[in-house]
C-alpha cells in the first residue's frame, strides 16, 4: 500500500511539473517579511528532494503527510532541523523517514519552513 502511495505521489509530483507548475512556489516574500538567501535555497530543496511528494505548501504538492503552508507559525527553525534531521528522534512515532540531507540543504530547507507564516 505504502509504495502505490509513493508511487502516485512522485506521479503527481511530476504531473505538476510538466504542467508548468512554477518550482518558486512562494515568489516574492510578503511587506514586511525579509526573504534570506538560506530560504531561497531550502525553497529549491524542497523541491529538489520531492518533499512535494507528500506535503502541499500552497497549491503545489501532495496531501499524504501534513500541509506546510503556515509551518513557520508553529516551529522556529531551530526545531525543524532538529526535524529533518532524524524525525524519529524528535517524535518517536512520526511516519516521516531520515532524509538524506547534508548539513547545509537541511539548514537552508528548516530555513526556508520557518519563513512559510
């Protein structure tokens, strides 16, 4: 069951792709909010490593895990790195796996999280 899941997730994923979905999902940061190069980089992060496989943020993604649109409300960045660094870690029943990320795309991606208010 889990890997039909996956399977239609990365379906999806490219479907929105090869529409012309656009890869900057948030565009331009909001009056008042500074968008620091970090984000830029967590934003092509995100979509780099298919996390649009199982999250939405906005429009663009899948709806299998929780919507990320407004995780940067709820979670400073120093959390979300602790995050997606080992999830398990920090939740031990969560159902998102390790990623494979190296020190920077995790700091630019939990950067990126906690700018989404």
């Amino acid at each position: 069951m889990k890997s039909n899941v996956r399977r239609w997730a990365a379906l999806a994923g490219a479907m929105l792709m090869l529409s012309g979905a656009s890869v900057l999902l948030s565009g331009a940061p909001a009056p008042g909010q500074e968008r620091d190069a970090r984000a830029g980089r967590g934003e092509q992060v995100w979509v780099s490593q298919g996390c649009y496989g199982c999250h939405l943020i906005g429009k663009f993604g899948t709806p299998i895990g929780p919507e990320l649109s407004r995780v940067g409300a709820k979670y400073e960045a120093s959390y979300l790195r602790r995050w997606l660094r080992d999830p398990e870690s920090v939740r031990p029943t969560a159902h998102m796996p390790k990623l494979e990320l190296s020190p920077e795309e995790i700091d630019s991606l939990a950067v990126y999280l906690a700018s989404l208010k």
